[in-house]
C-alpha cells in the first residue's frame, strides 16, 4: 500500500507503547529501593551530611546524561526507559552494592582478617554485575528499544551514572562528616569533576557486550559477549579502586595511562557504531522509497547525521516548534522502521506484518503533518 493512499490515515499506536501493567510495580520497587539506600547512606553520613552531598552529587549528572544522549540522537530511547535505567542504578543497583560489599567485607574478615582488598576484589564485581542486570533487563523486556551497541551503551550509562550518584552521596557525605573543608573539595574534584564517566565507562563495556548479542542469532555470541563485556567492566573497576587507594601519584599516572586511553577508545566505538546505524538506514529504508512510501531525497536526509540537524534547523526556522517537533518525530519512526527491517533480517527479533504496518501508518501520519507544516517538504538544502 502506497504512502499516498494512507497519508490521511490516523497514526497507527505505537509499538513500543510500555505495558501499563508494569508500570506501577515497577516505580514502586525502584521507589522502595531508592528509599532504603538513602536511609542507609543516612545512618551513615547523618540527614546533615546526606542533603547538601545529595545537591552537590547531582553537578555532574546533567552533564554526563546530555553526552551520552548526543549519542542516541538517530533515535531516542523511551525517556522512561531511561528513567528506569538511571533508577535501576541509583536505587536497585546501589542498594544491592551496599548489602553485598558490607556482607562481604564481614565474610572477609571472619575467615582472614583482612578486608584490605575487598574494594579491588569483591566490589567490582558485585557492582558491575548488579548494574548489567539492569542493562540485560531492558534488553529482555524492551527487545524493540535495543537494536544494537549504541543502545547497549546509552542504557549502559545510564544506569552507571544512576548508580555513581549515589555512591558519590555517601562519599560527600563522609567528606562532610569530616569537617574539614580541603577533604570536601578533594572527593568533590576527584569523584564529580576528574571521572565522572568512571562508572559509566565499566558498565558501558557490559552495554556493549549485550548490545552486540542482541544483533546475533549464535548462542556463543549471544552468551560471550555479554560476558567478555562483563570481565573487561570488572577489570577496569578493579584497576580503578587500586590506582584510588595506592596514593595520588599512582592515580594520576594510572588515570592518564589507562583510564583517558579507556575512555578514548570508548567513544570512538560509539560514534563507530552511530555511523554504522547512519549506513544501516540509509540501506534498509530503500524499499520504501521503491513501494512510495518515502522520497530518495528524505531517505538521503535521513541517513545524514548533518541532514537530519538541517532539517529540523529549518523546520524551526519556518515553521516554530510544532515544525520541528513533527520533524523529529518523523525522523525517528523512519529509523525504528529501519531497525526493524535490519533485525528481521538478520533473524534477532519476531515481528509481525501487522506490526510494520502500524509503523507505516504512523510514519505515514507524521510525514503528512511535516508536509502540511512545511509545504516545501523536504528542505532543499538537505536534499
């Protein structure tokens, strides 16, 4: 069916519309969770120390979040399902870190009397682990929001900065605690303006490893790696808590031989892998300018990072907001559309005809209000 039999057709629902029946227990839980671990930090910190650490910890979340959301611009993940990802590692995560490392660190000292090395041993898998079950849950539960590595990545970090905040609550707030000014400004400068990628760059090895099972029908692909994105997560947590404790010569060389190089080389996986999603929508969206669905010169558009900025660019400029938006919209259930044809392809994901006819009808919709916003549809300058 043509694009222009059903352009005045009503957008069909969406297909990644979250099931309501989730939502309530779901906010609960994380609510729960989220609650029990500020109390813990409190008992620890005092109600003194814990709020003013709770304003100062949130200095960097803003920050990070937008660069890892520079990312995802092909197509934005579900806000609430990054919400869940940031609750997942700040309430469940966190609390799950706080009862296992302090069982653990009574384990330790039982049987040898030594927890010296509980933060390089224990705690880095207990963490990464905690935080990639969060990552591996939005991968079975939202199988139709998670194409690939970038998306592995996005809710990957997410979930580490979640889990970051809170822990560098508990650090402020023991700072604090101290009473001495010079402490306070250290961990501050150490923990929210040296690394705050640090905990996001571990799990994101995890966001990875998953990101690249979810593109793959092999059973050892599917299971190594998550895992190889596992160990390499723990490694690097684990070399990060001992340069952290060995003194601050040894942290800065540590932090500038590895950690930089680290988080050098995860950002070009990253953009590597955004630019392979550019080339994917520009090769699965042809069919639908062959059956009339879409013009060559929006699929060209589309599968620029630069055209895709123009457009909406322009669409602001003559349009206002509701232009923009439109645009927006339309841009980004052309890409669900390309995702989708690329799983199917390659044997990852069960969908229906139904179900791209929906996306169809949608896009359809959301093209015919670009159009009726924007006549001159689409933009010369990006054709």
């Amino acid at each position: 069916m043509p694009a222009q039999q059903v352009s005045a057709a009503a957008p069909g629902p969406s297909p990644a519309r979250r099931p309501r029946s989730l939502l309530v227990p779901t906010v609960f839980v994380l609510l729960v969770c989220g609650g029990l671990s500020f109390t813990a930090v409190t008992m620890e910190v005092g109600l003194s120390g814990a709020l003013p650490a709770l304003a100062l910890a949130a200095v960097p979340v803003g920050p990070v979040l937008a660069t890892v959301c520079w990312l995802d611009r092909h197509e934005a993940e579900p806000p609430h399902l990054l919400a869940f990802a940031f609750g997942w590692g700040a309430c469940v995560a966190s609390l799950g870190a706080l009862v296992l490392n302090s069982a653990s660190s009574r384990l330790l000292d039982r049987a040898v009397g030594d927890v010296t090395n509980t933060s390089v041993l224990v705690a880095p898998v207990v963490e990464e682990v905690l935080k990639g079950l969060g990552v591996l849950l939005l991968l079975l539960r939202q199988r139709r929001q998670f194409d690939g590595v970038v998306d592995g990545i996005v809710y990957a970090a997410f979930v580490g900065v979640g889990f970051a905040y809170l822990e560098n609550v508990l650090y402020l707030g023991r700072a604090l605690g101290d009473e001495q000014p010079a402490s306070l400004v250290v961990v501050f400068v150490l923990r929210c303006l040296v690394s705050p990628f640090a905990h996001p760059l571990f799990t994101m090895a995890v966001g990875v490893g998953l990101g690249l099972a979810a593109r793959h029908r092999s059973p050892l692909r599917r299971v190594g790696a998550p895992v190889a994105g596992l160990a390499v997560a723990v490694v690097l947590h684990a070399l990060w808590n001992a340069s952290a404790g060995a003194g601050a010569s040894t942290f800065v060389e540590l932090f500038l031989l590895l950690q930089v190089p680290v988080f050098a080389a995860a950002v070009a996986v990253a953009l590597a892998a955004r630019v392979r999603e550019t080339r994917l929508v520009a090769r699965h969206l042809q069919v639908y300018v062959r059956t009339g669905w879409l013009a060559q010169a929006e699929v060209e558009q589309l599968a620029s990072a630069r055209g895709r900025r123009q457009a909406r660019a322009l669409a602001a400029a003559r349009g206002g907001r509701p232009a923009a938006r439109a645009v927006r919209d339309f841009q980004e259930t052309a890409t669900q559309l390309a995702f989708r044809r690329d799983r199917m392809r390659r044997g990852t994901s069960e969908s229906t005809p139904e179900e791209e006819l929906e996306l169809l009808r949608r896009l359809s919709g959301e093209r015919a209000r670009v159009v009726g916003l924007l006549p001159h549809w689409p933009p010369a300058a990006v054709r």
